[in-house]
C-alpha cells in the first residue's frame, strides 16, 4: 500500500491529471485494499464521481472511526475542484437530509457517557479548527457555489421569496436564484460556509423530534456542545475571530470575502435599506482592514441561527395566530428552545464584552472596529423582533404543562442581561437580591414589550395553571423573584410612562414615523440623550414589534393589577390545598394504598378523586410547594406594592369555604333559574382540584358501578343469585322480620338497608329529603365479591392450618363466630332504638 507521506509528494501535469483516471477494477487488485485508497493514492487522477462512489461504498462498508479517518485525509490530500462534488453529500451525510428521513450523524443524541469513542471522533472531525472547518475553507477560497432550495427555509422566508419579494435580513440578498416559471423550484447560490451552516442550524428543525422513550439531555450531546463552541469561536467574548486554518501544511490562509468598504458596518442601525443593497463581493480588498476580512463569518452565522431557529413568524402571522380557529404553521419543541436559550445567553455575553471605554467611543465616533459594531448591533438589529414573536407564539400555544419550563428559562435569561455581563457582582441571597444598576435602563426600555406583555401573557397562563403541582408553583416563583429585583420593576414602570407620553412631547421629529426597528440599541444617535428621546425610541420599539394600531395592556396598569389579585388568590388558595393534602398523606400509612387495593382501609365509595402530582412527590414537595408560592405572593406584593391588608383578605375568605363539618363548600357559582352555575373560577377550581361537589350515589346499593376492589365477574353471579333468592323467599322474609322477638330483629339486622330512610340527596340550590318509598326485606351477597371478604377467609384458613384445624371445622369456627357477633349487633341496634327519642 502506498503511504500517505509518499502520495503528498506525488503530482502530475495539469494535462494529463484531467484525462486519466484509475478504473475501478484495478483498484480492487491486491494493490489496494479499497478503492477509496487506490484514489487517496493518484488524487489527481481520478474523476469527481469516482471519489464520491468511494466514499459512498466506504460509508456502508467501513466503521464509523475508519470513515472519519478516510475522511480526514481526503481534506488534506484532494484539490478544491475534485472536494466540491463531494461537499453536497457530505454535509448531508453528517446533518440528515432537509426532508427527515435520513438522520445523518444524529448528533442530537449521540453523548459521550453513552458513546464516547464516536462522541470524541465527531466532536474533533466538526470542531471549528476541525477538518471538516478546513474543507469549508478550501472551498471558500475557490469561490464555489452550492444550491440549497427555497422550500426548506423557514415559513415567511419561504412565502416572501416565492412572492419575488427579497426578505428583510440581507443573509439572501443577491443569493436568490429566480426562474422565469415563478415560486417552484427556487434555489439559493450559498457559499461553501452558508452552506454548512445552513445545513447545521436546520438540522435541529427538520430532523423528527424524539422519542419519549429515549430519555436524552439536551445539554450533553454533541448537536447542543457544538452550538456552543461555534458561538465561543465565531462570537468570541475575549479577542477577535480567529482567522480561517490554512488548509495545506506551509500554505496561506484563503481569503474569505470582506465586507464592501462603501457602506461601513456602522450602517447598522441607522439605514435599513443600506442593509439590503450590501452585497458581499468575493474580491479581495488590498487595503480593507483585516478584522473586517473576518467578521462575515461571525455575522453570517447569527443571521443563520436567528432566521432558521427564530423566524417562523412573520408579524402579519402572529396577528392571524391570534384568532381561535388558526392552525399552527410551526410547532418548536423542548430542545429547539433549550438551544436558542444557549444562543441568547451567548450573545448576551458576546454584546456585553465590549469595554466601556469602547462603548463610550463608539458613541461619538465611526472609528471603531466591525467586530465591536458588530457586538452593539447584534441584538437589537437582528435578534429582538424575531424572537418577541417567537415568545409570543411559546406563551399562546405552548400545553400548560411543566415542559413550559424550558420557554420560561429562555424568557428570563433575554430579560437579564446583567446575569451574563463581565463586571457582573456574586448573586445576593434570596432576602437580599443584588440591585438591578441603571445603567440598564436603556435596554429595558428599548425591551419594554418582553418585559410587560409577555408578563402578562404569563398572568394568563397561571390562571389556567394547577398552582398546587410543585413544577408549576416553581415557575410562578421564578418569574416573580425575577421581576421583584430591586429598582427593574421601577424601571419597568417608567418605560411604561415614556411610551405613554403624549406625542407632543417630541417638537423637532413629529413628522417621523416610528416604524424604524432599526433604532432601538443604536449607540450612535445624533440626537442629545434627552427624556423625548428616550420616549421616541421606546415608542418606535412598540409600533416595530406590534405595528402603529396596537392595544398596549399596561403591566402597571388595572387590568393587569386584576390579573395579580386574582394569581394572589389563587395562590392562597393552592397552598392551603397543599397543606390539606400534606394532611391526609401523614395520616396515612406508608402501605395504605395496598391495603386499600385489597379493601382492609377506608374506602371512598363516591370515587372521588384530587389528581395533582403531590400523591406521588412526597412530604418534600409539599413543602417546596409552599415555600415557591409563600415566596412568589411575597414577591408580588413588593412589585405591585399590594397591601397585607389584601393579601390577609384572600386568607380570610379561604377560612369561610369550610363549612361546621370541615368540608369544603362548593365551587364558585352563581344562581340562575335552572340552579347553581359555575363561574370561570368555579372551572378552574373543580379542574385544579381546589374544591368539588360532593357526591353521593343515590340508587340502588346492589346496582352500583363494579368498585376496583371487587371481582366483576364474581359480583354479577352473587347479584343474580341474591335476585333468585329475594324473588324466591319474599314473603317468608317479610314474615320473619315483621316479628317482635329477637328472631325478628336478628332477621332485620340482616336482610333490610340500614339507613335508608335518613338518605339525602344533594340539590343544585340545596339539600332535601329523599322522597320515601318502601322496599322489602332483601339479602345481599356482594360483599363476598370483595377481595377483602375473599383474602380475609383464605387469611382465616391459612391460620388455621396452622394449628392443625381443617376446612370444615373452621368453617364451623368462622358461622359461630359471626352468629355471636351478629347477636351482639342485634342486641345493641335494638337497645339504641330504645333510646331515640
């Protein structure tokens, strides 16, 4: 076999390299073991389909370590213009195809404590100074193209551009390849780099979700680890992007193409339009500087991960979306939002690297480096929009479960930029949380819609919460210990005041529209920082993310102060149907539920039931359960500065829903002329468990739905034959029980209900009497289709046994025992109706 130090050395003339080619029976002799190694051995030989062949043969047939190896050094050995027919397959072969049905890599659950030999092998092949970084470059510098269709983009990009109408992010400008037939069939003419992250970025979309089953965390696997180094890499917090790896030992770097020096990075935020005519050209620039040579790379990778993993909504589409009967174009999952969590977290830090003394110059001067504009722009001008209607869509149509937890986290982590900022101070304890500093009053500002709108679409969601399940009452706390930090709901509120000025407030730019979304986060503004200002750039963020006719719900306002009254309540109301649950599992024993299976407990025969998930938690979450919502109301009352005075309401009136037996009264109703009917709250308490009616079975005993407690087949064969014998011995049973003599009264205690008259039925409006009707005297024999009769008499005779007592006997032993006890029964049920009065 021939080394791969000897091939390296080996070339022929340019001529003949692209006449000949290795036939690919040749390759198969003993001088080579593959035909990918009879290529690796005359790269320059062979013919494009003939090396991607190889690698497609060597997919199947070869292991997976062998294939990167292969892989690694046909990077190195191959020219760019044998590398980019194989670059296509490649990348699929590693993502999955854009339809779904071929996974690739699955690098969504491939983790290193499942599979670390393949986890290190893919980690080090697609590192960002990995191998398969270096073929991108190589491609890069050939300027090759690579068609990625239009029907794969997400649902506005796509609608837009089969439309003939360029989308706003300048990612597709001059890419769109347009065909005379109209929207079918349209391509976009990527660079090798777009191409990889195109594919990267949509692999998390297309690939199919997975499986229950598979109990997978997001943060360990390979897809997830490598977002993050990406990010770490082409968003650096410290130092500028490192430069492409060169792809030949010796040999220079390729250039990669730089920005146009007419139209300055700097344009971002101030001119939207320049955004869209900027094209970038392929050309090196001798003089450009060469930082700018390197931050497309950075750019050109949020752009693909904002518009890929945020823009499913367009604004005329979240309008539609709020109608009841819309269907939802785009469904993200739980891992979707725990990655674009990562991405804000990171561009957080990223955006807040940039030093005061850089910030302070790039306010008063155009003199600054791209990639330190690049950091003031990034997400203002290409994150805040697309990810507000992406929370909107989360906060409307996400189910009210416990994965809403994911969504929230990604909520509160754009909320607090201050968490991820370099000079951020050790987080306060919980009776004291660290002052928000005001220096982040502009944010909050120019995010004034994040911060009030999706809180009160949070509201909403409570309301409609069982605040009693611990995972619940956790997200409750999460966001109001947020909010409660000291001095944001301050400047929260004074947010809401600049938006709320009258617009007469601003002289000199009436005339202006605020339309421009381009304006908020722009360090760069003419204009002095005066208070119009500041209510200019606040406005122009609401009118950009809501459009010029929204309805502003004030957070601060009365509508949401009912909502927080209301979320008050009904967390009063949760904690003490927790502590009432906390009851009743320490009265109860550690194996009551078996005994009850078995009938030897107490048993409820109305069936009533109160699911939540403190049955199953225990003592523990109980009591996370109520110190989450004994904070939470705290933390409410200091945001909305509430009264002890209102919250000691909400106490006293859950003290008055007990009635003089301890039960609970009915839900919330109202009385109409058919009766009770129930309130939303009245729902929302029977749905939550928080109170119920009670109800009794009114009918027949023997007719009863079948208990889980008793055997069905053998309860409706006793059934039939106590209908026999009642049918058969009615008048010798009425006979014997109408006897005044102790045999009369042993035959009542027996074959008459007792109770029956004292039943009441429970009425909408009230209780009253059961209309009185006679029935005769009647034997029963369901209770021997219990298996708590059934297990109680083999318990008997297995004891017996064991004291050498046979079946008949203890037979005989058990009737006289129970003819004992019923005497004693009869006599003390007669002596007690002597004693009525």
């Amino acid at each position: 076999m021939t080394t791969f130090g000897a091939v390296a050395e080996w070339r022929l003339p340019p001529l003949r390299r692209a006449t000949l080619w290795i036939p690919q029976w040749f390759a198969k002799k003993a001088i080579f073991n593959s035909p990918l190694e009879a290529a690796m051995a005359f790269p320059h030989l062979q013919q494009p389909s003939f090396l991607l062949a190889s690698l497609k043969a060597d997919s199947i047939n070869k292991p997976f370590a062998q294939q990167c190896q292969d892989l690694v050094k046909v990077i190195e050995d191959f020219p760019a213009k044998e590398l980019h027919t194989i670059f296509p397959w490649l990348v699929e072969s590693i993502f999955g195809s854009l339809d779904g049905v071929l996974v690739g890599w699955n690098l969504r659950c491939l983790q290193g404590r499942v599979n670390p030999v393949e986890y290190s092998i893919v980690m080090e092949f697609l590192d960002p100074g990995g191998p398969m970084m270096k073929l991108v470059y190589k491609l890069q510098a050939e300027d090759y193209k690579f068609d990625f269709p239009v029907s794969y983009l997400p649902g506005p990009v796509k609608a837009s551009i089969q439309e003939c109408i360029l989308p706003d992010s300048p990612l597709y400008h001059n890419k769109v390849q347009f065909t005379p037939a109209g929207g079918l069939g349209l391509n976009l003419a990527l660079n090798p780099f777009e191409y990889y992250i195109f594919f990267f970025a949509l692999s998390l979309i297309t690939q199919k979700p997975l499986p229950v089953s598979l109990h997978v965390r997001t943060s360990d696997c390979a897809y997830f680890i490598l977002v993050d180094r990406y990010l770490s890499w082409f968003l650096p917090t410290e130092g500028s992007v490192p430069p492409p790896l060169s792809s030949s030992p010796g040999g220079t770097s390729p250039s990669p193409p730089p920005r146009t020096p007419a139209i300055p990075f700097a344009s971002y935020g101030l001119h939207h339009t320049s955004l869209l005519k900027r094209h970038i050209s392929h050309q090196t620039s001798v003089n450009a500087d060469p930082a700018s040579h390197e931050i497309w790379r950075s750019e050109t990778l949020l752009q693909v991960f904002v518009e890929m993993w945020l823009h499913h909504y367009s604004l005329e589409m979240y309008q539609k979306m709020q109608s009841p009967h819309a269907k939802e174009s785009f469904t993200p999952t739980e891992e979707h939002v725990l990655v674009v969590r990562l991405l804000l977290k990171h561009l957080h830090a990223f955006a807040n690297s940039l030093k005061p003394e850089q910030a302070s110059l790039s306010a008063h001067s155009h003199a600054t480096s791209p990639l330190e504009e690049f950091k003031r722009a990034a997400v203002p001008r290409f994150v805040q929009q697309k990810l507000y209607l992406f929370l909107q869509h989360c906060f409307g149509h996400w189910p009210l479960d416990a994965s809403f937890r994911a969504v929230l986290e990604m909520w509160l982590s754009y909320l607090q930029p201050w968490r991820y900022a370099p000079d951020k101070q050790a987080p306060g304890s919980d009776s004291q949380p660290r002052c928000v500093s005001e220096k982040w009053a502009p944010f909050v500002q120019e995010n004034l819609l994040m911060y009030t709108k999706l809180f009160v679409g949070f509201l909403n969601r409570a309301l409609r919460t069982d605040l009693v399940s611990p995972k619940h009452a956790l997200m409750v706390f999460r966001v109001a210990k947020v909010f409660a930090q000291p001095n944001l709901a301050e400047m929260i509120q004074k947010g809401e005041q600049l938006f709320l000025e009258p617009e007469l407030v601003i002289p000199h730019r009436q005339h202006r529209l605020f339309t421009a979304p381009t304006f908020t986060g722009s360090f760069l503004s003419p204009w002095p920082p005066a208070v119009t200002d500041a209510s200019f750039k606040v406005k122009s963020h609401v009118y950009s993310l809501e459009g010029q006719d929204c309805k502003y719900t004030p957070m601060f306002g009365p509508e949401a102060r009912t909502l927080v009254l209301r979320l008050a309540q009904l967390i009063t109301q949760a904690k003490h149907t927790a502590k009432s649950i906390s009851d009743q599992c320490a009265e109860s024993p550690a194996g009551h539920s078996f005994l009850s299976w078995l009938g030897f407990s107490s048993m409820d025969t109305n069936g009533s039931y109160t699911a939540n998930d403190l049955d199953e938690m225990g003592q523990d979450s109980v009591r996370k359960t109520d110190e989450y919502l004994e904070k939470a109301l705290e933390y409410l009352r200091q945001i909305f500065r509430l009264s002890e005075a209102q919250l000691r309401q909400f106490t006293l009136a859950l003290g008055t829903t007990q009635d003089e037996n301890g039960k609970k009264q009915l839900p919330d109703c109202i009385v109409g002329e058919d009766g009770l009917i129930l309130t939303p709250l009245g729902r929302y308490q029977i749905i939550n468990g928080l109170r119920r009616f009670e109800i009794e079975y009114q009918g027949d005993p023997e007719l009863q739905p079948i208990r889980s407690y008793e055997i069905a087949s053998l309860v409706r064969t006793l059934f039939r034959l106590s209908s026999a014998i009642n049918h058969r011995f009615a008048g010798q049973m009425a006979a014997l029980c109408s006897r005044d003599d102790f045999l009369g009264s042993f035959c009542r205690y027996h074959l008459t209900e007792p109770g029956l008259a004292s039943r009441h039925l429970l009425s909408p409006v009230g209780r009253r009497q059961v209309a009185g009707h006679t029935r005769g005297p009647r034997l029963s024999l369901r209770f021997l289709g219990s298996y708590r009769t059934l297990v109680s008499l083999l318990l008997a005779f297995f004891v017996a046994s064991l004291f050498c007592v046979g079946p008949l006997p203890c037979t005989l032993l058990l009737t006289l025992g129970y003819v004992l006890y019923a005497s004693a029964m009869t006599l003390l049920t007669e002596r007690g109706k002597l004693h009525q009065p």
